[in-house]
C-alpha cells in the first residue's frame, strides 16, 4: 500500500499513478492510504479519519483491521485512481492557498475559492486522463478533507506563503529554511503536471494548476494567482 502523495511522468507525456508502477515493478496489487492526515498531528494521535482504496476490496479491508485505532478511521473504498490523483493534486492546490496567505492575508473567502476551484481541476483531471472513478470518492477524507487540512496546515501551505511574501528567496532556500530536511511536494507535482499538460494542449483548462507552476518558476508574480482564477472556466464556461 502506498503513501506516497505524487505522480510519475519521465516520459512528459505519459502521466502515471504510482501505485501502478509499484504494481508493475513488484507483480503484486498495490492500493493506496490517502486522508487528511497531516503527520505531526497523526503521530500525537489526534482524532482523524483516512481512506484506504483498492481495487480489491479484501485487500483495503486486510489494512484496516492492521491500523484503525479509535482515534485513526479507516474508511476503506475500490476507487484508488481517484484516491491517489486527489492526494497528489491537492498539493499543488494547497501551495495556491499558501500563495493567497502570503499575498492577501488570513482571507478565508479567497482561500475558500481556491480550494473549490482546485477541487473542480482535480476532478477534471481525473475525468479526463483517468476515467472510471467515483465521484464519492471526493467526499472521502482523501478528497474534500485533505484539501482542507493541507490548505491551512501543511508544508506546501507554509513554503507557498513565504515564496510569496518573500520574492528573494528561491523554493530551495524556504525549503531548507522552513522543513527542517524535510521535502516539498508540491512545486514539484505543478511542474510535472504542467509539462504532461502543455503536451496534451490543455493548459487553459487548469489555471490554478498552470498559474502555480508559474509561480514557482517566478515567471509570473505570487499576486497573478487570482488574476489566472478571474477567468477560470468554472466562471466563463457555465
Ligand atoms: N508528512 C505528512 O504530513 C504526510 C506526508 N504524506 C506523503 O508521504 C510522502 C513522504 O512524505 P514525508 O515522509 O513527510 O516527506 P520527507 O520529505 O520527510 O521524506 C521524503 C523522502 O523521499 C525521498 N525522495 C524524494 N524524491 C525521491 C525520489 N524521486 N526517489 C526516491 N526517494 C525520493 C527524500 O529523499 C526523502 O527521504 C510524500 O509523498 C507526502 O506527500 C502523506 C500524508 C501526510
Ligand atoms: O498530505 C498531507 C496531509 O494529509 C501533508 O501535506 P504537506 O505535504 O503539505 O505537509
């Protein structure tokens, strides 16, 4: 069962889950665990929910009885694609929401747009380059609550908002700075997501995820975030 909060994309254009490639290289089925469980607070065991997704049910169900305690619900679902993209994806939304800290402010309405119209580009990517998956699956823990617990707690929140407010400082240096030796996940993911879908020709489609990989190149400033969001297709297109 993997943990891991990322995507696979050396070929630029062949964007993969991790889960399948830890299947393909192991030969044995490879599920995921992804919740709102930010790690501090996992480890001084307050109350929290997770996901766990397999394909094969039984398998979800063999780690739920390993590791649910009465302060860590297991929720155990078939539907790991989607599972695995929100845990993924919704890094790149929390760097955003820490961007819109650095720059606005404690401002919940813009946090909370973020974090509505990053949800809408996660499903969209999940429909559109993983079809098949559940649309419940976004009200799990994995879904709508890991956006939540990262977009005000979180590493990716924290990095973004000092990358905004400091235009000085490179990522690596808050890093260094800010993780104590810990990595970032999330400029990492933009990137990557970027670059699979400026091959595929559909940028435009994912201005919150293109407007963060901008961002973090410093090609466009922390402020343009909103700017990229005014004329997001949830707004034009409906
Ligand atoms: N810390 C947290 O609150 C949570 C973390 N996660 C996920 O768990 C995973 C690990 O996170 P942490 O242990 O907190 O991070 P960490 O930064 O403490 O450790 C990451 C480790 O991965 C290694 N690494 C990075 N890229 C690699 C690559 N391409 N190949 C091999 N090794 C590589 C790094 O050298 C480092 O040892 C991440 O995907 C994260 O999103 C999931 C839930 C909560
Ligand atoms: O995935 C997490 C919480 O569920 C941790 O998020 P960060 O990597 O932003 O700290």
């Amino acid at each position: 069962m993997s943990l891991v909060k990322g995507l696979y994309n050396p070929e630029k254009n062949n964007m993969r889950l991790l889960s399948t490639v830890i299947t393909e290289k192991l030969k044995t089925p490879c599920g995921v665990l992804m919740g709102a469980n930010v790690a501090n607070e996992v480890a001084e065991g307050a109350f929290c929910e997770t996901t766990i997704a397999f394909q094969d049910e039984n398998h979800g169900e063999v780690f739920k009885k390993l590791l649910q305690t009465p302060d860590f619900r297991v929720n155990v679902i078939k539907d790991a694609k989607n599972a695995e993209l929100c845990g993924a994806l919704k890094n790149i939304v929390a760097f955003a929401a820490g961007i819109c800290d650095g720059v606005y402010g404690e401002k919940t309405n813009t946090k909370a747009a973020i974090i509505r119209l990053g949800l809408c580009e996660i499903m969209h990517f999940a429909d559109t380059f993983f079809p098949g998956g559940s649309r419940e699956t976004y009200l799990e823990s994995c879904g709508v609550a890991d956006l939540i617990t990262s977009c005000f707690g979180g590493r990716n929140r924290k990095v973004g908002e000092a990358f905004a407010a400091c235009e000085t400082k490179t990522l690596d240096d808050l890093t260094k700075e800010l993780l104590a030796g810990q990595q970032l996940q999330g400029a990492g993911t933009a990137e990557e997501v970027n670059t699979f879908l400026a091959q595929k020709g559909k940028e435009k489609e994912y201005p919150l995820f293109t407007a963060v990989h901008q961002i973090c190149k410093r090609s466009i400033p922390p402020k343009a975030l909103i700017d990229a969001l005014r004329n997001h297709p949830e707004h034009t297109d409906k």
